[in-house]
C-alpha cells in the first residue's frame, strides 16, 4: 500500500485530504509544519508527500530540499494559491513532480497522486534493476584468484571510474565481455545502455550501418532514417568484440569517432555528436596485423589507452574448482537441482585438461554435468564424456597414407563436418575451428561450400 504524507496547517484542508486519499486505500500520515513533515518522512518513509507551498516555518520548497537529501526517489506535489502559481512552476523545476492550485478539485488530486506515485513505482523498480545489474557484473564478483586474473581485475577496477577507452586481448572464451561489462555497470555511466556488437559477425555491407546508422534513400531498402549504435549508445558504452576483424573502411570512420566525438549515418551530411566510451575486445594480435597492414596504427592506439589481458584458462588453473562451484549454484538455481560441489576425481580431471575453449567451454561442461547427475555431488562420470568430445584437435589421430593427402579436400571436409555440427550457422562453425568469421566465410566459399551457411549474428 502506497505511503502518503499530507503537509498542511490548514487543520481542515489537511483533513478533507486525509479523507480523500484513504477512502482510495492509501496509507496516510500528516503533519502541519515542514519541521514535523522531516521528523515524520524520516521514521515513516512516505512514497509521495503533498505539501502546501507556504507553511508557518520551512516552506513547501524547503521541504523539498530536505527530503531529496534522504530519500531522492519520494515524489513531491505542491499546493499553492492561485496568485503564488508562479512559484510553484519554480518548485518543479527544483525537482517537484506537479503542483495542484487552491481550491482543489477531488479529481485532479487523486489523478495527479496516481501519476506521481507510478512514476515513484518506475524510478524504484529502475533502481531495482540497475543495483541488480551492478551486483552481477561487480568487479569483486569476478572468478578468479590467479595472478594473471587478480593482476587484470585490479585494471577493471582503476580504470572503471574514469572515460578512458579499453582494449581487453584474450583468446575466445576468456570472458571479455563478462569484463567489459563489469567496467560499465561500476563506471558513472552504469545507468546508459551498454551495447555489445560482434564486428566479425555482421558482413561488411551491413557495420556501417548497424554502427552509424543511415538516412532513407541511403541505399536500397533504407526507406526510413535509423540511428547507428553509436547514437543509441550515447552517454554509455559501446564494446567492439572481435575488433580486429574490422574493414579497413570501417576502422577510419571509428577513428575519426573516437577523434571527434561525432558520427555521419551513411548517406547523411550533418555531424551527430555522440558521448561513448569505447571498449574493444579481439583474440588476434593487432600488432601482427598491423604489421600486414590490415589494420590501422593510429587506431590501434586510440584504443589501447588501457590494455587488459584475460589469461586462458589452462594458465589459470588453481581458479578451475572455484570456477566450477559458481557454475554448479549457477545451474542449480536454473534447473531446480541441489548439488553441493566436485569430487576429488573429477576435480583432477578438469584441472589436467587443456580447455581450448577457455571458461565459455568448462561452463557448458557443468551445465551438462548438472542436468546429468542423479546424486549430489558431480563425479568424473559426469563430466569425463564432455571432455572426451572436447579433446583439442592436437590430440586427433589421423593416418597420412603413402600417397599422402589433398589438403584442400581435407579443410573441406572439415569445414562441412563443422557447419553439421554448428546446424549450418556459420559463425557458430567458425568458433568450433577456432577461426574468426571473415577467415572462415572466406574459406568456404574457396572451397566451394555446398550449402549457403546463416549469417545470422543473432545465433551468437
């Protein structure tokens, strides 16, 4: 039941109000003076407070100021005689949600309490939700008790509160993201969207414009104006994954973004400012990249401001079995389960493997092992089917007869069993290779793939 408090030294004014409210099931407190209305707020935590403008000491304004200091969420109406309106305009511009002029119409009172109080109701469950966030993605929450790991978290940390733009090197599945966006949710700009795209999954002919946007007529099918990520982003934080797979076209308009905090939607003339953090993520070594000139040197430092290196997880080990408790609480909660933790034989058998596909792997690992297990603690039974299926492709044993192999046909066929087992999505094929999407698309197509992959960035 909402809580109201009704400030007025009017005696019967206050009241009729009073009447009003609770015949509607709201929870009412009063008070006649703006010093009893703080003493009173202060033990009794109201939702809204209506409040007349001139009272015999602190003023309905002053009121105003003095509850915001606690409690910034309550909402606050203002009363005020018709000739004082004016001042009741400049209280709303101190924060007030509405004012209500004398006499007061029962109607009015009771639709405006309702707006105010709905939008009390939406600032909280926002407040909700953003807390929520933070605590999922807090930077003292993040798995890890290596050195590598705790060396990189303490970056996270210094870097998080200022504008600074981030490049995260890590092979794929080391959590780039997961850290990307512990840098955001405790950044000042936790309450502006973060956007995540994946450069190596959208073709070519469709970045720009998922980044810069476009105006109707841009090109065909463009036949209304959308604004680019970075637009949408503004004011948050933009990460770039798989940044090292970006055009050459594509990386001058980013820099020339990061340069003048502007855009351009394709087929646009104006300048758009924009206000975006850039974080960047990409498992390739730029550097190498640069030096074979497929990607720029002026942007790869305006992105590596600050550098984070996320270790793979087989450099990393002594953080397996914490890690593997997280996903276990992670998946009982999901699957309804009540498994307590890994035995010692199981524990020795995900520390002795070599993970290729980093933590996104050992998760999908538990994940399984949690669905199968019929006891309450996971045992190697549980897990040592997942970790056969796994084994690196290092570890395949393959015969070169005496008249020795096409590679070509080799590669093809590889490439086809991949696309089989990734239900013919090309960028899931290309992860189970271990090859960026653009090297994998490219290699298809050479080889002379038989079926048409999905494009389809949605699947990752």
């Amino acid at each position: 039941m909402p809580g109201i408090l009704v400030v007025d030294d009017e005696p019967l004014q206050k009241d009729i109000l009073k009447t009003i409210l609770e015949d509607c099931g709201y929870d009412i407190r009063t008070a006649s003076s703006g010093e009893e209305a703080v003493k009173i707020a202060g033990e009794f935590t109201p939702d809204l407070i209506l409040s007349d403008l001139k009272l015999g000491g602190m003023t309905g304004v002053e009121l105003l100021a003095e509850i915001r200091k606690d409690e910034p969420t309550t909402a606050v109406i203002i009363m005020t005689a018709f000739g004082t309106v004016s001042s009741a305009v400049e209280a709303m511009k101190k924060g007030a949600f509405d004012y209500l002029t004398k006499p007061l119409d029962k109607d009015v009172v009771l639709l405006t309490v309702k707006r105010a109080l709905e939008r009390t109701e939406l600032i909280k469950e926002n407040r909700q939700l953003q807390k929520a966030l933070f605590d999922k993605f807090r930077i003292e929450g993040i798995v890890g008790r290596s050195k590598k790991m705790t060396d990189a978290i303490e970056v996270m940390k210094k870097v998080s509160s200022g504008p600074a733009t981030v490049l995260i090197l890590g092979e794929s599945g080391t959590g780039k993201e997961l850290a990307a966006k512990a840098i955001h949710y405790n950044s000042p700009r936790r309450a502006k969207p973060f956007t995540a795209i994946n450069c190596a999954a959208i073709p070519e002919n469709l970045l720009e414009s998922e980044l810069f946007g476009y105006e109707a007529g841009a090109f065909t099918g463009a036949t209304s104006r959308r604004a680019g990520l970075f637009e949408a982003t503004s004011g948050g934080t933009l990460f770039l994954d798989e940044v090292g797979d970006l055009p050459q076209i594509t990386q001058s308009k980013i820099l020339r973004a990061l340069q003048e905090k502007e855009v351009r939607r394709l087929g646009g003339r104006d300048a758009i400012k924009v206000d975006v953090r850039i974080i960047a993520a990409t498992n390739k070594d730029i550097e190498k990249e640069m030096q074979k000139g497929s990607f720029r040197e002026d942007l790869f430092y305006r992105l590596k401001v600050v550098t984070i290196e996320l270790p793979p997880l087989r450099e990393r080990k002594e953080d397996i079995p914490e890690l593997a408790d997280f996903f276990i609480k992670k998946y009982n909660q999901e699957f309804g389960k009540r498994i307590k933790g890994v035995d010692d034989s199981a524990v020795k058998a995900l520390a002795e493997y070599n993970w290729p596909g980093n933590i996104r792997q050992l998760e999908s690992a538990i994940e399984k092992a949690v669905i199968m297990c019929d006891s309450n603690i996971l045992s190697l039974r549980d897990i040592k089917s997942e970790l056969k299926l796994s084994q690196p492709c290092g570890s395949l044993d393959i015969d070169i007869p005496d008249e020795g192999i096409n590679l070509d046909q080799f590669e093809e066929e590889l490439l086809k069993k991949a696309m089989a087992k990734a239900n013919n999505v090309a960028a899931k094929a290309a992860r189970l290779l271990g090859m960026s999407y653009k090297t994998f698309w490219y290699r298809w197509e050479k080889l002379g793939g038989n079926t048409s992959p999905k494009k389809d960035a949605s699947s990752q």
